[in-house]
C-alpha cells in the first residue's frame, strides 16, 4: 500500500508543474487551457518549462485472452515529464525527457514488478505551422536488468514524429524509429519484427478535451501484424483545472513489456490519467 501511495504522490507533484497542455492550435475560448499561459512558459513557446510529455496514467485490469486470476491481472502506470532547454524564435524547441513506464504483479505473492522501461531522450520539436508540428529524438530505452540474467533489454534509437491537427476536433500523429544497438544480435532481429518501426493514431475530442478517445496502430516490420492500442479520457469534472480523467485503455498484440516482447497479449485496463494528452505523443 505505501508503494501505491508514494507512485500516485509523485504523479500528483508532476501535476502541479503543469496543470494545463499544450496544442496545436488555440482559438480563443481555449486560451486559459493552455500552456501558453502558464507562468513557467514564455508567451512563444509551445511548451511549459517543465511539464509532463506522454500521458500520465496508472491503470489495473486483466488479461482478456486467458482466464481472469492473480497471474493475468495487473497494473500498469506511466510517468513521464519533459525540460524545456533552449527555445528558438518560438517554433523551435529543445527538449529533455523522461518516461517511466511500469507493469506490476501486484495480485501476485511478494507483489513483484514484471518490468520496468526506462526511456531518457533528447527532442527537437519544430512548429512549422499553427497545425503541423514536426519532431525529432535520439531516445534511449532498457529495462535495467543486468547481461547475467539473460533478460537484459536495451535499446537506443532515433525518432521522427509528425502531429497534425486538421479540425477543431481532431488530432493525427505519425512516430518512426530506427534502433541502432541492442545487446543481442539475435533479439535485435526479432524485436522489430514484434514491435515494428513505425506508429500511427489519431485521437477525436470535445472542444473543452473533456472526453477524448484514441486508436493507435503499430504495424511490425513485415506488416504481417498489427499491435493496437485503444485509450478513452473522462476528466471528472467540468473546471479546466481539474486534471485527474478516469481512463480505460486496451492493449493487443506484442511489444508491451521488452521482456516478453514476442509473446502475445490482450489486456484491458481502467484506472486514472492525470490530463488529456493534446501533445498526442505515444
């Protein structure tokens, strides 16, 4: 119980750094939700000075594809947070970040955590336009286990992501990634036929981004597979400045955890998300 507690104060001390988000393009009735505004911001930047990067969540459920019990059953969370270091002419940003991404056996005995991810990297994010947002990363992921045990899993690998905001309501993005090293020869090969190389999603949402609802395709490198993952937002209440959401999130196909990376899951989820994501990065 005290590890649940410390996980969901850290998330709320995230929180307080940026209560609002950012996005794309801003009309007038949105302007009090948005970064711009907020006082750690410049009255260019696109991005708060520290603030959260992904969604921030933490979740639990069980497994669809096999009986419910304490071994299909979990929880996941995610931290994440962004630095903004230098911000040019207001279009360009450069950015640190952070994401922590957790599965936890919490139903099981000792309550172990499956995996861990680790994933520090370095953005350029480059408003072209009101609706078009280009970005660019060299990011880093493992799940900090020792070469011993034979379950080390690290990966470097560039990034190019592309947000595009067409309507009032809707918001498309597109993620690439090339990874360049891994431990093992072998499983190098093989994780990019599980996970892929490439993301592709597309969220609809109210104006106010009181509700919000996301499907994200990952296609392997073959496309002889798809991992999908469908997400839906509620924030509880109709203040602007309330960021706890109640969140479901579906999970199917490979590449969950880098551990068990090329075996098969389908899980379903329902916990709380502390903001929309408008940067819609996944």
């Amino acid at each position: 119980m005290r590890k649940v507690l410390a996980i969901v104060f850290v998330m709320l001390c995230f929180a307080v750094s940026a209560k609002q988000t950012d996005s794309l393009s801003l009309n007038k009735k949105d302007k009090n939700l948005s970064t711009l505004n907020s006082p750690l911001s410049t009255p260019k930047s696109q991005y708060p000075v520290i603030g959260m990067w992904k969604q921030n969540y933490m979740v639990t459920g069980f497994a669809t594809n096999h009986p419910v019990s304490q071994y299909s059953s979990d929880i996941k969370f995610q931290l994440s947070l962004a630095l903004r270091l230098w911000n040019i002419n207001g279009k360009v940003d450069f950015l640190a970040t952070y994401s922590q991404r957790s599965v936890w056996d919490v139903y099981q005995k000792s309550c172990p955590f499956r995996e861990t991810a680790y994933n520090p990297g370095f953005w350029v994010a480059w408003q072209t336009s009101e609706k078009v947002r280009l970005l660019f990363a060299i990011e880093h992921e493992s799940n900090g286990i020792g070469l011993e045990s034979g379950q080390s899993r690290s990966f470097n690998y560039a990034t190019v992501a592309c947000l595009y905001e067409p309507t009032a309501h809707w918001r498309l993005g597109a993620r690439a990634w090339y990874g360049y090293f891994f431990h093992d020869e072998d499983i190098n090969q093989k994780y990019f036929r599980y996970r892929g190389v490439m993301q592709l999603w597309g969220t609809f949402h109210t104006l106010n981004d009181r509700f919000s609802v996301t499907a994200l395709v990952n296609p392997t490198v073959t496309f002889a597979r798809y991992n999908v993952q469908l997400e839906a937002s509620w924030r509880m209440a109709k203040r602007g400045d309330w960021l706890p959401c109640l969140f479901v999130q579906y999970n199917y196909g490979y590449g969950e955890t880098m551990i068990d990376y090329d075996k098969l899951h389908s899980k379903i989820r329902i916990g709380i998300s502390l903001m929309n994501n408008k940067l819609n990065l996944y």
